[in-house]
C-alpha cells in the first residue's frame, strides 16, 4: 500500500502545542533543499539542523556545502528569512570521514543512482542522525533528502521508521510535495545559497 508521506507529517504538525514544541533533529544534505523543508516545519519545531554527510566523498565540496548551511542558520537566526522559526535553529556537524560511506558502498560502487548503493548511503546517514538524535534526548529525527526528486520518498521513510525508538520518533515526510523542490530552487537563490549539480559521492558526480 502507498502511504502519503505528506499527510502524515501534515497530521503530527496538526496536533502539536506549539507552546511547547517537540525538538526536531533534522537531517540537512544541504542548505538549498533545507530552505524549502524549514519553511514547512518553523512554526511547529524546535529544530537543530543536523549535518552528516560522509557521502559527500570530496572533502572541498563537504566544506562547501557545510558553509552554505552555517550562512542559512545565520540568516534564519538574524531573523532575514521570510519564515522564521518558533525558536532560534541551532546546528550541529558530524566530522567527515569518507571511508564510512565508501565501506557501507562497497560491491555496489557501480550501482545506479536510486539503487542498492542509495539505500545503504540513507541508512549510514539516518543511522547517524539516530544516533545523535538518542543522545541528545530529542524527540523527532528527521531528513531534508525528500524534497529531491532524486530521492525514493517511500524507501527515506521506510528506512527512517527502521530506526524509530519508543522515545524518538521518526518525523514521515515527502517534502518535494506542495512544490518543495520549487521553492527550495526559488529560495536558495532569493538567498544566494550554493547549490551543486551532483548528489554527493564520487558516483555520481557524471550523473546529473
Ligand atoms: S548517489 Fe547520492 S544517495 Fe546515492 S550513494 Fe551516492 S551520495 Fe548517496
């Protein structure tokens, strides 16, 4: 059965207090598909952009994709973004290490994009933000990665709900919906953000 990702996250948001709300770990690939992913929870989350990405196999294009999320936390938190959160964002960053990924890619290293490789790319990712999510008691964990057209909604959520607890809960979403991925376009550059033209490991970077 197909489940609407979209709907779900539309019934959690319906039913939050939002004079006490739930702390969100959101995952971030990136500051452009994070601008369109805020929009849509500012005004129901406590949210603390979470950057762990060892896919992104280039250490330069790591950094960089990290900078343009340090510059979208600054201009939320300054107060210039068109919508601002309940509470200030704040952002954390797992160091890089590219061997993770490679060891979680290996055999699978010529894999389409979309295939066995994505799916143990999301759960390294997710696993991750779990992680930090578990020990940082937050209750939701969430990722930016639906918002891409790129991106297998259905197998991000199915993988996300995997990891749920009991305590922390797993955030569903589909975020390309309600023209997500046109509004990311159309705020990342009303906000000069950076945004690259390839996923993030060396395989597919002669893809898109
Ligand atoms: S194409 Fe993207 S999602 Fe797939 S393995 Fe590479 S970085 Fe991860």
């Amino acid at each position: 059965m197909n489940v609407n990702y979209d709907k779900e996250l539309e019934k959690i948001i319906g039913g939050i207090d939002r004079s006490a709300p739930p702390r969100l770990l959101l995952h971030v690939c990136c500051a452009p598909c994070a601008t369109a992913c805020l929009a849509r929870l500012a005004d129901s989350f406590d949210i603390t952009l979470y950057y762990a990405n060892d896919n992104i196999t280039d250490a330069d294009e790591w950094q960089k994709r990290l900078d343009e999320v340090y510059k979208l936390t600054e201009i939320i938190n300054d107060g210039r973004f068109e919508t601002q959160p309940i509470r200030p964002v704040g952002l954390q960053v797992r160091q890089h290490c590219a061997e993770r990924f490679f060891q979680a890619a290996q055999g699978l290293e010529q894999e389409r994009e979309g295939g066995a490789r994505c799916r143990q790319c999301f759960m390294l990712r997710l696993g991750d933000a779990k992680a930090y999510a578990e020990d940082n008691g937050y209750d939701y964990f969430g990722t930016t990665l639906t918002v891409s057209p790129y991106k297998n909604s259905a197998l991000l959520n199915e993988t996300g709900k995997l990891l749920e607890t009991d305590a922390l809960k797993w955030l569903p979403s589909d975020f390309k919906k309600r023209n997500g991925y046109g509004e990311s376009i159309r705020l990342s550059a009303k906000y000069g953000l950076y945004r690259q033209h390839y996923c993030g490991c060396v395989f597919s970077q002669s893809i898109q």
